[in-house]
C-alpha cells in the first residue's frame, strides 16, 4: 500500500476504542497508552497525533516539548495489519521535519524494542545511553534517605560529576520519561519535584524519576561503597514505608554501582533486554 495517502491529525477523545485496539498486541497486552489516553488527548502542551490512511487510524505517536531546546518523541504505534508497509518511517519523518521546523536543537526518545531501534538509528538517532534494570524488593524497619532542598541539591554537582562511571550516562539523566540535560540546573529541579535522594553525608545520591508501576524509579546513581550501599537499602525501606512492591533501578551495564547493587540484594529485573536512550541532533 502506498503511504502517500497517510495524514496526521491530532487525536480525539472518540478516538480511545480504536487506540485500544491498536494497542492490544503491544508488551502482550500491557500498553501503556490506554492508560495515559485521556492525559495524553487534554495536553495542550504536546502535540498526540493519529496518523489516517482513507479515514481509518492506522497509528500513533506524541511529540513533547520537555525541556530547553529539547523535545520527547514516544508513542510511535503501528496497527498490525498495516506494518512493515513503510508507515512507521512516513510518521516519523514528519515528526522529525515538524521538530526541526520548530526550531528544537535535539530530538530524545527511549526504547527496548529492536525493530525500533533499526528504525531509529536508519533516521539518524545516534544510542546516548544503554540501560539495565535491577530491582530491591521492599524492606521493612529501616530509615528512608534523607531528600535535599534545592540549594543543597546545586552543589551536589560536582561530586556527581566527578563520581565513578558518571561519563557512562554521556551528559544525560537516563529517564525514559524524558530525558533531560545532567547538571545544577537539573539537579534543582528534581529536588524541586522531590525527587532527589541522598545517602550518608551527601557521598551517595539518587536522582528518582516518575515510576510507571507501584515502585520507587531509579534513574542515575553516583557514589560508591558503604555510603551507596546504605542508601541503596534506605530506598528499599522507603518503599516498604510507602506500600510499594520494590525499587527498579536503571544502571549501563558495567556501571561500578554493580557491585554495591549485588552487595544490598538487588538483582536484575530483566537481565536479556537493555533499553537505550537515543538523541537526533536537529540544527
């Protein structure tokens, strides 16, 4: 089938049966589109597009503005019945023509699935950072780590950026919800959200990202030893004292945190499967 006949248009609240159904094969059936639908279709901030062929939706996929110069892409979805007819590469395209017609410096997005990945790097998108799980079940009895203010969250930069293994996150926080620039800036604004944990005097630190189950998230984590190894378990007391099931922590393999990780009982959540954040360059 040609795809010259493909249109994008924003999608519309009557629109959720069909996504539904788009969706249903996806992660065997555990999409997490249905369940952001009615988020996604109300912000006026992101750009969440149907993509048409003879009035009938054939896919899906959301650009974000998140950040300075900066925009998400996710949500890319192809109907199964019209895969593999060059409508996935059609979308994207567009996408990408539309963010640099915009005047963004960069386009960001993170994925695990392989044909993704082929598509991507194909359209340019260089791999910033490779990403396993790991996952502490929760513990009971303990302290939860303590959480900086935003001046305090500033000048932990510079022992962050002078932690082992930091040069494996290439500048960036790995957060598959949107992947921002590493720095002072960022730091005060994940202490701003809450989101920032730290271990014993400062010499270990957690940046947290929004989780997508009933968990606490680990994006980056700086330090070493027993100071890491104590906040590693403070987070697993946290989520205890939370009634969360566990902690999920993204780490590039081979991170030195490995070790400290292993030493607190914290095993891989899926050891056969990375994730990778990946970046285009629009300018």
């Amino acid at each position: 089938m040609e795809t010259t006949e493909l249109t994008l248009r924003p999608v519309r609240p009557a629109d959720r049966d069909r996504v539904v159904e788009i969706t249903k094969d996806v992660w065997e059936g555990r999409d997490y589109i249905p369940r952001v639908f009615d988020r996604w279709v109300s912000d006026a901030g992101a750009e969440f597009q149907a993509a048409e062929i003879e009035g009938v939706v054939v896919g899906l996929q959301r650009l974000r503005p998140y950040a300075p110069g900066l925009i998400w892409y996710e949500g890319l979805r192809v109907a199964s019945d019209h895969r593999r007819q060059g409508i996935a590469r059609s979308m994207l395209d567009a996408a990408i023509a539309e963010a640099r017609e915009q005047g963004f410096q960069e386009m960001r997005l993170a994925t695990r699935d392989l044909p993704a990945i082929l598509l991507f790097e194909s359209a340019g998108f260089k791999a910033l950072v490779e990403m396993k799980w790991w996952r502490g079940l929760r513990v009971e009895g303990g302290e939860p780590a303590r959480m900086p203010d935003e001046a305090e969250a500033r000048k932990l930069w510079p022992a962050i950026a002078s932690s082992a293994g930091i040069h494996m996150y290439a500048g960036i926080v790995p957060d598959m919800n949107g992947a921002r620039d590493l720095g002072a800036d960022e730091l005060q604004r994940l202490a701003s959200h809450g989101l920032i944990r730290l271990g014993p005097g400062g010499h270990a630190i957690a940046l947290l990202r929004e989780p997508w189950g009933q968990n606490i998230a680990v994006s980056l984590l700086a330090g070493g030893g027993g100071a890491l190894r104590e906040l590693l378990m403070a987070l697993r007391f946290e989520a205890d004292a939370d009634g969360l099931n566990h902690v999920t922590i993204n780490l590039p393999p081979g991170h030195p945190a490995e070790e400290d990780l292993r030493a607190t009982r914290y095993d891989f959540a899926d050891a056969e499967n990375s994730a990778f954040v990946y970046g285009l360059k629009l300018a």
